[in-house]
C-alpha cells in the first residue's frame, strides 16, 4: 500500500479542519486520504488525477475516489470568499498544484499587507479572509458582521489599479511595519507657549499703553498690540537691540508709549529702555536671543490663528510621521535661521516677530517627503503641483508690508535642508539607500556653513542689506510705497513708531 505525500499548499487548505474518514459502513479496503486535490495512490505531486471540473467552487471538485460509495464529509469546505480581490481565474496552462501554490502566495502576500494595517483608505469595513493570525481563528469576523481592520483601514487589494507597485515589494512593506507613529507633544507644548504668550502680550500692552490693541495712530490690522514697545520689549527681532548701528548714535531716544501725554504716541524713550529684557551689558546692544524669542511670538489674533491653523494640522502630523526630536530641530532651526537670514536682508529697523519661519521649514519638509517617496504616493505629479501652488502663494502674500518674507525664504531653504539631514525615508533600492546618505552627507555641511556665513555677515557688517539693493524686492511688492518703509527710527527721522 502506498502512502500519498504531504505539502504545504495541502496543508493549507486542510488548517483548523476536522477529519472525519470513520464510517463503520463504508467498504473500504485501506485508508483514503482527503485532500484539496486528490492524488493517485502511485503519483506524487505530478501525477494528479483529472475531474471534469476544475474549477474549486464546483463540488464535484472536492470528490475523491471512492467517495461517491462512502459518506464522507470533505475535509475542507469550499474557500471563503477572500478578503482580497485576488486573480482566482484558473488558466487553461495551470495544474492544480500550480493553482493552488499560487492562491496560497496571494493570500500569504496579502496578509503580509492586512497585518501592517496602515495602508487604505480609512474608515473602510472590510471581512476577514484566510489566513488568520496564529491563535486568531476567526477574530477577523464578528458574528457576519463587516467589522474594521488596521488603524486607517483594510490594506489595498493585490491587484489595485490606483495602488501604486512599489507598495508591493516585500522590502518596502518591511520598512513601512517597522515604521511607527509618534505622538506630536513638542507641537502641543510649543502651540500652548505661543498661546499663552500671545495672552501676556495683550496684558502687557494694556499696562504699558491702556489699551489691549493698537487703536492710534490707527488700528492693528492683526488685532494685536503696539510694535513699540511691547512687541519689542518682550522680544521681537529688532536689529539695533542686538548690535551698535552707526545710524544710531549713543544716546538716541525713541519714540516710545507715554501716556501721561495727550497723544500717548509722542513719548520718548532710550534704546535700552525700548529693548527691555534686562538691558545692555556694558552699555552696548548685545541681545542675541531676539534670533529665538521672535518664534514665540505673534503680532495679534489673526496672525496666530493663521499660523495655529497650519502648525496643529499639519505640523502635528509631520511630527507623528518623524518623531518629536527630529521635527523640534527642523522646526527651531528653520525658524532660527529665518530670523537670522531676514536680519541680514530686510531692514535694520523693521521689527519681525512669528512663528512662520518655523512653518516654512516644514513645507520644506513636506517638498522632499514628496520627492524621496515619489513612488509611495498615488498622483505624485498632481500632489506635487498642489504643494508648488501652495509655497508660490505664500511667498507672494510675503510681499506686503506687514509680513517678513525673508523669514519665510530662509525658513524654507533651512527645513529642505534638515530634511534632507533628518527626514526617515522609505529606500527602494541599494541605489536609493546610497544616493540619501549622499544628500544627507551633502546637506548637513551646507546648513552648517550658512548659518556660520550669515551670523557672521550680520556682526560684520553695520547693515547687510545695503550690499544688496535689489534684495528688498523679495519682501515688498514695488507698490504704493511699500518698498519704501523705514521702520522704527530714532526720534530725529520720525516721530511714529507703529505707521512710519
């Protein structure tokens, strides 16, 4: 008597089955081995016995010899209906272990897919489908019921037009379930700092000047407090409070908030005391930290709000993708830079205060998240021209004179480049891994040397901006004066510190 071997792709159609083969009735002379496709006795894997059906939805494919005089019940039923969309069309070439090894890689692969658990659509319901985890037979379903899969939804189907292929190599799949998702609390913690001094910011203003927001000499547009002094005073980047001008003598007085005065815009005051934050050392302007203390800061309502609206939305989720420490670097050393590029461009007596250059750098982000992982993203072309219109319109809104747009061009050149250092990426090939340590390599020396370069320009210099002219257009629009706005100036030049 021979014995029919065993397989894999036999075994996988017979998992968590019962095999009844007992009945006291049937005339049987040796033992018949049901399987999901019945062997000859003398064949092996080569030689299978023919049915006139081959299709494994048809029940006379489940009958083995013999068992048209037996009652035997088979040992697999029918399979499911899958989870997946997979190809189950037999071709006429196919034997049937080749059928059935194929079924079983499908549904391997597939469920190398379902378990990551973070590709699809979400909010999708979908069945479950052989074959199920070790030791969790069946928790897929719920009583028939459609129930929810993964954290964002069921995984695409194998044969997906809308999926993009590299989604379908094993080793970009391993990458992407070793990936995991952080919680943003550096996003929340720096939102709730920004909040509440945006509060002490109209606090201080209604001790300093008796009103919550700038009403006079007209009104702030952002609804916010007056530039000078409170802006200044809790830290806004004022050039002449970080270094000696030659414009600004010893001894110069500035219009101050005086309001034991009829018009409480004709006060004057000294350049320390307009400084604030503990003065001067040795008398001379030496606050370095006004690089830092503007990103803390907004202008009024409307320009936090804008800001809040972009850092919790989409700041929030560049941060669950990247981790907290890596997006804190990015995001403090856009911001930093930002500020020191605006200062070595813009003038040297226009206040500048925000968080926006932070902001920039994660747009920068955003850019080379879309490059490094073109393959990943379904429509990348069409994502691409969205992110570009985005970045285009916000440098041209950059152009009005309340907003500081060389902070947002030096935040945006900071953030692709700290990217390119910092941002986790999906490699696709040896090739691809190479080629990103080569950027990285490329990149981090590049960001060293321009804040290196530029710090030194503004120390060096008395005002940097006057190397280049036609620089200024960047941040105005040659329009009604805009172009032409002095800023704050020494009590000699103006006498109006909020509308020059």
């Amino acid at each position: 008597m021979s014995q029919q071997k065993n397989s894999s792709w036999n075994s996988f159609f017979h998992r968590d089955q019962s095999h009844d083969t007992t009945n006291n009735n049937a005339p049987m002379e040796e033992p018949t081995r049901l399987s999901y496709f019945p062997h000859k006795q003398e064949g092996g894997y080569g030689d299978i016995e023919k049915h006139t059906s081959s299709n494994p939805g048809d029940p006379s494919f489940w009958k083995t010899p013999g068992s048209e005089q037996v009652n035997v019940t088979p040992s697999a039923p029918p399979p499911p209906e899958s989870l997946y969309e997979s190809n189950t069309e037999r071709e006429e070439t196919e034997s049937d272990e080749e059928y059935a090894r194929r079924i079983l890689r499908e549904e391997q692969e597939n469920y190398m897919r379902y378990s990551q658990g973070n590709i699809g659509q979400p909010g999708s319901n979908v069945r479950g489908s052989y074959p199920y985890p070790p030791g969790e037979e069946g928790n897929y379903y719920d009583g028939g019921n459609p129930v929810q899969a993964g954290v964002q939804g069921p995984p695409p189907t194998l044969y997906d037009p809308k999926l993009p292929k590299a989604y379908m190599d094993p080793n970009v799949q391993r990458q992407l379930q070793k990936k995991r998702l952080w919680r943003p609390y550096f996003t929340y913690l720096v939102t709730l700092i920004q909040l509440v001094l945006l509060i002490y910011e109209f606090v201080y203003n209604q001790k300093e000047t008796g009103s919550l927001i700038q009403t006079k000499p007209s009104v702030n547009l952002l609804i916010g407090p007056y530039a000078s002094p409170t802006l200044i005073r809790l830290g806004a980047r004022f050039v002449p409070c970080m270094k000696p001008l030659q414009s600004i003598p010893d001894g110069a007085v500035f219009p101050c908030i005086d309001q034991s005065l009829p018009d409480i815009t004709q006060g004057k005051c000294t350049l320390e005391s307009l400084c604030g934050l503990g003065g001067f050392n040795n008398g001379k302007p030496n606050q370095w930290f006004r690089f830092i203390t503007p990103i803390f800061l907004h202008g009024g309502v409307v320009h936090f709000l804008v800001n809040m609206i972009f850092q919790l939305q989409t700041g929030r989720q560049v941060e669950s993708d990247m981790g907290w420490w890596r997006y804190s670097i990015i995001y403090m050393g856009s911001g930093i830079f930002g500020f020191i590029f605006g200062a070595n461009f813009s003038s040297v007596t226009i206040p500048s205060l925000g968080a926006s250059g932070s902001l920039f750098g994660i747009i920068g982000v955003l850019l080379i998240d879309l490059l490094q992982n073109w393959k990943l993203v379904v429509s990348p072309c069409w994502e691409l021209t969205k992110l570009l219109l985005v970045i285009i319109f916000s440098f041209l809104l950059g152009l009005i004179p309340i907003i500081d747009n060389f902070s947002h061009i030096g935040g945006f050149i900071m953030g692709i480049l700290l990217g390119l250092v910092l941002m986790p990426t999906i490699t696709f090939s040896k090739v691809h891994k190479r080629f990103n340590w080569v950027l990285r390599i490329i990149a981090l020396p590049i960001a060293a040397l321009l804040f290196y370069f530029l710090i030194t320009n503004f120390y060096n210099n008395d005002d940097p901006a006057q190397s280049c002219p036609w620089c200024k257009y960047l941040n105005c629009a040659p329009i009604a004066g805009w172009c032409d706005i002095n800023g704050i100036q020494n009590a000699t030049t103006t006498s109006n510190p909020n509308n020059p």
